[in-house]
C-alpha cells in the first residue's frame, strides 16, 4: 500500500467509474475494513475538499462514535431504503448499496448528486478505522498523480 508522502495517508488504489456505473473497490481496502463480511456496504459524501464519498459497513458503523446515524435513521440502518437512494443527515448525504465480489454499481442519480461522472478515477484513500475515502479531488490525488511508483488502477 503505496504511501504518497511522507507520514501521509495511505492508498489502496484507483476505482473507475465504468460506463455501467459499476466500480470496484480496491481488494486492500476490501481485506482491511472486512468488507468480505457484509453483503451491503454504507457510503455517504465526502469532504468539501476531496469530493467523492466515503464506504462503510454496519458492523463498524454501529460500534463507533459515529453509530447516531444509523440510529437517528433506522430505515437506512435496516437496509428498508431504496438501494442507492441518498438521504441527507447532519451536512452529509448517506445510502446503502449491495456489494459482491468487491463491486458496487451506482445510480445515475447518486453520480449527479455526488457530483461524479463516468470514466472518474478516484483514489481509494485510508481515511480512519471506521471508513475510507474514495477521493475525487484535491491534494492527495494531485501527488498521486503525480506518483513515480505504481498505483493499481481497479
């Protein structure tokens, strides 16, 4: 896992948003936060800054400090929501999404919301112990591009 510089945040890789709004998650990323545990993952927007959106799952989002949102949002937390539909919470827009294989497809309407478009790289980026970054914007991704060592591209 390439660190871009130094003390600086970690990567996993790049995730393209392909032409049938599907993207896969880069499998360190995949094998750190266990995503291989749950059928379903959470995302919900990300920094001003960085864009993109961030990816969870319930059994770190419920035993962390973070667990309000899933109980302030009961259906979003069992999953009785419309795979894909965003709700806003607290400045932030949050969904669930179903993943297999370490793939997720996207809605068009998530990709004008989240103002993404098809053919984005993003950044697979570790955020904290309780989600990570797909990251669209910003400096970290400037010095990833500008990287001299390898990034797997998903």
């Amino acid at each position: 896992m390439p660190q871009i510089t130094k003390g600086g945040k970690y990567i996993f890789g790049w995730s393209v948003i392909r032409e049938d709004y599907t993207l896969n998650i880069p499998s360190m990323a995949m094998q750190e936060y266990k995503m291989y545990d749950e059928d379903k993952i959470y995302i919900f927007s990300g920094s001003k800054s960085t864009g993109g959106f961030c990816i969870t799952r319930k059994g770190l989002l419920i035993n962390s400090k973070l667990k309000g949102i899933l109980e302030d949002n009961p259906k979003l937390m069992n999953y009785q929501l419309k795979e894909g539909e965003l709700i806003p919470y607290k400045g932030r827009s949050y969904a669930y999404l179903k993943i297999k294989n370490g793939k997720i497809k996207i809605s068009k309407d998530m990709i004008d919301k989240l103002d993404l478009n098809i053919g984005d790289k993003l950044l697979s980026i570790r955020s904290s112990d309780i989600a990570f970054t797909m990251g669209l914007k910003g400096q970290l991704i400037e010095r990833a591009e500008n990287y001299k060592g390898d990034i797997e591209v998903y």
